[in-house]
C-alpha cells in the first residue's frame, strides 16, 4: 500500500506547487504528469494535493465502487455559485431523488420522440449556410443544440436567445480560470470575478423565471422536463434544474459536434466515406430519421472518434470525504483525485497511434481495452443523464449536415484548444461549406 506521500510527481515550487505549469497549459501538464510520472501521480495546487489516476480500472474503481466515499471536485463545488443544487452538482439523498425523478425525460422512448425535432432543426440551420462562405461550425452547432434543448426539454424556442445564453456562458466560463487557482476562493469574492458571475447567473435567471412563467400561462406542452419539475420541486429548486440542463444539455454536444466538422474537414476522404454512407440511407439533402440509427455506424464511429480526441468533458474531479481507497493507494479525506479523459483517450496502451483521426476503431470489438479506456460520459452513478440524447443528437446531426455539404477545411486557421470547464475551441472552427451534389 502506498500513501499519496509516497506517489511520484512532477517538482513544485514552494507555496503554489504546481499552479503555475497546470495554468500554462492544462492538458500538456496532465499528460506529462501520466506519461513520466505513471498512473498515480501526487502534485499540489496551493495547498491542496491532488492525485491524478491514468490507468483504465482506477478511473472504474474511482467512479464505481468509491463514488460513495467522495464528492464531485472543487471546480464542480464552486460552480455551484451558478448551477445551485442541479443534477450535476448536487451530493446524497438530493441527487438520487432528482437523478430517479429526471431520469424518465431521458429514457431512449423519449430520446425517440426528440429525433425529429433534431433533425429538423439542423436541416433548418444548414439551409441557410452560403456555399463557399466561410462559417463558424461551433458558433452553428452552439446554436443548434441550444435550440433543440428548449424545444425538446423545455417546449419553448430558445431560438432568439442563443446569444444571452452564449455571453452568459461566457461570463461564467471566464473566471473558470481562477477556478483552479489556490486562492480561488478569495479571487472569486473580488469585485471583477464577482460582477461577471453575478452578470452571467442574472442574464440565465431571467431566462428561466421566462420559461417558468410561460409555462405557469400554460403555453408548451405538458409532459416535458420543465413540467415534471414544475410539479414536484420548488421554483428555486426548478431554476437550478433549468439552468443546469440548459448548459449541460447543449455546450458538450455543440463542441463534440465541431470538433467531429475540424476533423472531417481536415480528412477529406474519410469524409467521403462516411458521406457515402449518409447519401446511402437519406440520399443528397435528404434528412435521416430516428429508424436510421442502426444504419450509420461509421457516422456513429466518427463522433466516437471525435469524443476521444477531443473529449469535452476532458478532466473529472473528485474529493475524498473520507479516509479512501483507489488501487494501491491511501487515500486522506480532502484529497483531490482526477481522472482526465483527454489522458485515457491518448494512451497507446489502449490506442495504437494515439493521435491518428480513424473512426475505423469504433467499427469492430476490442475485448483487449479496458471500459474506462474510453469514458467521455463519465460513470458510475454520475454518468451523464443525457448521454442516449447526445448520441442520437450527435449521429442525427452530423448526417443531416453531411447529406447537404461537404465541409472543407480553412487554410490558415488552425484549432486550438480552450480547456475549461469543458474541452471547447477557442477561436471558433472554421470551414467552408460545399454543396453535395457540386462535388
Ligand atoms: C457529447 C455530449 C456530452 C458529454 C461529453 C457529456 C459528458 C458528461 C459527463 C462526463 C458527465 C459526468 C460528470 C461527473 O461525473 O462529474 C455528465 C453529467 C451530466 N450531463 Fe452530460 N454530457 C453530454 C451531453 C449531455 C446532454 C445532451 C445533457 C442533457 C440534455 C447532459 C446533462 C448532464 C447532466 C444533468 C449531468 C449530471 C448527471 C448526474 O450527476 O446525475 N449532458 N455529462
């Protein structure tokens, strides 16, 4: 048995230990702890100590069999400023009374009944790209998931709300950064911090007052998530729910969506196969339907490729509440142990040529790789509740796209990476669109 003490570890400087290399460049540092260090590795954040743990049945162990012994991290505790007592924040008995309570508004019978408006909402987006013009696929997708979620979750058009959504997400997102300082608390309590969280949480407030408002005239329909909560829990409760789903619900999705356009874009002749197998199901321009799930495998191995490469959920923190256990380590309360997909998803062990873009991998069993090789939804009880309806979202989406236009990648403008709270581009993804059937 080991104790954290006893853990390797990149060198820390004195007071900040390794804030200021974590802050530089956060998946850089993580990875180099994992590669150099191996898969239980000790570094400090101020004074806080955190375990990072790489290998697959660790992160198992982590998320199944301790879940009950520690709470979500402190980047999630904080955000509580904002998303209150929501599902993804809440702890014990409250979580597990919300998680049976929601669960029925993401069962696959209801996912189903969503397909459509997916769909329909992407086709009525994609009509309107100009065919050569470049465009912003991730500004698109922000706004197609968006929509979609307050159509399907909520029974409203969200449609001319996309941008408060996107600058109140902004604002919120901005001192993400000083999330994951030493001082956090204190930097958070100060008069910019403050003002753009209380800008954020005021812009999303007044949204879901809107939503509850609406409904309580008894406009929307009556059996979907904004009912049930409007039923069973109090306002304040429902408000926490509401925003929680609204950035939960449509952030991740949008980015996994983007970063699936970069990398198609950049890799045209896998997108000439997985287009080819689009045209096959709904033919050039067509819309593919909820029954054509099970007929666009590739299409679903490429979004899996894209979560693996660039998972938006790219770190996962959880503290010990009690004297603990993972592996072969000892565990004090308080500690902070992580378990980052962008690393597990990178690793050769499980990955043969890491960084190679092949869907290909998704297509045919691999008994050899370990479940928690691949875990871009999390696990455990925790594991995302929206996962059924990220997929079907994400497979819909990306074909009715791909049945419409071939998307070309924009010399000069490069990716790169904005690891907040979620794995997110930072100055956009660009490409220009052009028309199938032109090609
Ligand atoms: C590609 C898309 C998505 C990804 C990668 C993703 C990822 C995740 C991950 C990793 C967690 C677990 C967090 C943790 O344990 O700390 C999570 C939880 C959650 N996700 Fe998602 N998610 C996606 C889409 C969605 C959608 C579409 C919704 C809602 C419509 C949603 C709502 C939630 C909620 C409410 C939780 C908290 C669940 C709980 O703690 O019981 N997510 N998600």
């Amino acid at each position: 048995m080991r104790t954290v003490k006893d853990l390797p570890g990149p060198a820390a400087a004195p007071l900040v230990g390794n804030a200021l290399q974590f802050r530089r460049d956060r998946l850089a540092f993580l990875t180099t702890c994992a590669r150099e260090h191996g898969d239980a590795v000790a570094f400090r954040i101020g004074p806080a100590a955190l375990v990072l743990l790489s290998h697959p049945d660790a992160v198992r162990e982590l998320l199944t069999a301790r879940q009950h012994e520690v709470s979500k991290g402190p980047v999630l505790q904080r955000a509580r400023a904002v998303l209150g007592d929501g599902l993804l924040t809440s702890e014990g008995e409250t979580h597990r009374h919300d998680r049976r309570l929601l669960q029925a508004a993401f069962s696959r019978q209801r996912v189903t009944r969503y397909a459509q408006e997916m769909v329909d909402v992407a086709a009525d987006r994609t009509a309107s790209w100009v065919p050569g013009r470049a465009l912003d696929l991730h500004a698109e997708t922000v706004r197609t998931t968006l929509t979609v979620a307050g159509r399907t979750l909520f029974g409203t058009r969200l449609d001319d709300d996309v941008a408060l959504v996107s600058a109140a997400l902004r604002e919120v997102l901005s001192v993400y950064g000083l999330l994951m300082l030493p001082a956090a608390r204190v930097l958070l309590r100060l008069p910019p911090a403050r003002r753009r969280v209380r800008r954020g949480t005021a812009a999303l407030d007044a949204l879901t007052a809107r939503l509850i408002a609406e409904r309580a005239e008894g406009r929307g329909t009556g059996d979907d998530l904004l009912s049930v909560l409007l039923e069973s829990t109090d306002r304040r409760h429902a408000r926490d729910q509401v925003v929680t789903m609204l950035l939960a619900g449509h952030e991740t999705t949008a980015n996994a969506l983007a970063f699936a356009g970069h990398l198609l874009a950049t890799h045209p002749a896998v997108q000439d196969r997985v287009a080819g197998e689009v045209l096959g199901v709904c033919g050039a321009g067509g819309r593919p339907s909820v029954e054509d799930l099970g007929r666009l495998p590739l299409t679903r191995a490429t979004l899996a490729e894209a979560l693996r490469l660039y998972p938006p959920s790219w770190a996962m923190g959880r503290q010990a509440q009690v004297p603990t256990q993972v592996g072969d380590v000892e565990v004090p309360t308080g500690t902070v142990l992580l378990a980052s997909q962008w690393v597990l998803h990178r690793d050769p062990r499980w990955w043969p040529e890491p960084g190679t873009f092949d869907p290909g991998r998704f297509l045919t069993p691999a008994p050899d790789r370990p479940r928690f090789a691949f875990f871009p939804f999390g696990g455990g009880t925790r594991q995302c509740i929206g996962e059924a309806f990220a997929w079907t979202e994400g497979v819909l989406t990306l074909a009715t796209i791909l049945a419409r236009w071939r998307l070309l990648a924009v010399p000069g403008r490069e990716l790169t990476l904005d690891p907040l709270l979620t794995l997110r581009p930072r100055d956009g993804v660009w490409i220009v669109p052009a028309p199938r059937e032109a090609v």
